[in-house]
C-alpha cells in the first residue's frame, strides 16, 4: 500500500474516531444536562416548600405573639377594676378600656377565653365580693395560659 493510502485511512480512522467520540460526549451531556434540569427542579421545589414552612411558622408566632398581647391587655384592664373595686375608687376611662380589651377578646378569641374574660368582665358589673372577683381572674388566667400554650 502506498504512503497515500495509509494517510487516507489514518484520517478516515480519526475522523471517524472523532465523529463516535462526539456523538458519545454529545449523547452523554444531553443526559447529564437532563439529569441537572432533575435535579434543580427537585432543589427548587425543596426551597419553595422551606419557605412555605417559614412563612407558615412566622404566621403562627405573630398570631400567637397577638393573642398574648390581647390577653395581657384585658388582664391589665381587668386589674384596673379589681383595684377599683377593692378601693371604691376608679378612674373614668378604666371602664373604657375595660370594654375595649373585652372587645378585643371577644374577636380574637377562642371561644373558652372570651367566655372567662366575659364572666370576669360580669363580676366586676356586679361588683362581686373580692374572692369571687380573684377565681374569676385566676379562671381567666388558667383558660388564656390554655390557649397560649404551642400545640
């Protein structure tokens, strides 16, 4: 065979050699590109469901972090007329907040708080002796410490 014929076949050899080889390194980095595009999919759904926990757990704080607040107002309002019940002296606006925090708790609730606020609410109305007035409190306490309490 000549030098011309040996040349031939070499470069027919590597171009051939370079096609296979090409399709092969193309055949794999499709899978491998297909195989990223898997594996970011599941990456980002795992940092949407992250950010769903996070959210639904910050919702949860402020939510609980308000009706502690709203409790600890219609405590304090509360307290404001005991005091004025034990003293026989008050302050105009005492009732006022009173009302209001009694508001407050009827919305923001459940059920069983805005129940013990009310009867307490209705001992001070009737101006009940001071034993009566302070297991009303501690019912309202216990109920609201209940409440406060994570599930």
């Amino acid at each position: 065979m000549s030098d011309w014929g040996i040349a031939l076949i070499a470069a027919g050899s590597a171009i051939v050699g370079s096609v296979v080889t090409g399709w092969f390194g193309r055949s794999a980095g499709i899978r491998q590109a297909t195989a990223a595009g898997h594996a970011a999919d599941r990456q980002a759904e795992a940092l949407l469901e992250s950010v769903r926990m996070t959210l639904h757990a910050e919702a949860g704080h402020r939510e609980f972090a308000q009706r502690r607040q709203t409790y600890a107002e219609f405590l304090g309002a509360a307290e404001t007329g005991i005091l004025t019940e034990r003293n026989g002296r008050g302050q105009a606006d005492g009732d006022v907040a009173l009302q209001r925090a009694l508001g407050l708790m009827l919305l923001e609730g459940p059920p069983e708080a805005a129940a013990a606020a009310q009867h307490l609410v209705d001992c001070l109305r009737r101006h009940e002796r001071p034993d009566e007035l302070n297991r009303a409190k501690l019912s309202f306490v216990s109920v609201a410490q209940e409440c406060c309490r994570p599930r």
